[in-house]
C-alpha cells in the first residue's frame, strides 16, 4: 500500500441523527489515521447515543481514503444524519 504523505494527525468526522418522536438518537463517526507501519486505515464507529457501539477497522490505499469518506458521507446525509463536526 502506498503511504498518505498528507496525513500526518488524525482526522475525525462526526454525525448524528436524532428524533425524540422515533426515539433514534444515533452516532456515526469515521476516523482516518496511521498504524505503526505507515499504513493508512480508517475506524467506523456508529450506535446509539450514550453507548459504546460498534467499530469496523478498515485498511485502505491513501488514494482510496477520499472516495470512502465521500461515499459514507452521502449515505450519512441520505439516512436523515447531520454532520456535527470534523476535527483535523
């Protein structure tokens, strides 16, 4: 895999999605980061709000990472989420 030579911090994104009437009060975050051999990877983490949740570990080439994030973006944004934040 060829190393993200951009990546040098870890980078998070964050939604929610709440409605009090369906009582959903759901989370979904990727984060992007570095292991300790210079492979890029991304953490999912989503459940609900105010529990521990789930993680899926996924291992991607840097030039992949854009188009993974773009795609759980939209399916975020189609899925009635709101992004609340991106931390670099």
């Amino acid at each position: 895999m060829e190393r993200d030579k951009t990546l040098t911090a870890p980078t998070l994104f964050r939604w929610q999605s709440i409605n009090p009437t369906s009582s959903r009060y759901r989370f979904y975050s990727v984060s992007l980061g570095i292991d300790l051999w210079g492979e890029v990877f991304i953490v999912k983490h989503w459940g609900r709000i105010g529990t521990r949740g789930q993680r899926q570990f996924v291992w991607a080439q840097a030039g992949e990472l854009s188009q993974i994030v773009e795609q759980i973006q939209r399916e975020r944004k189609l899925h009635g989420y709101r992004p609340i934040g991106i931390i670099k």
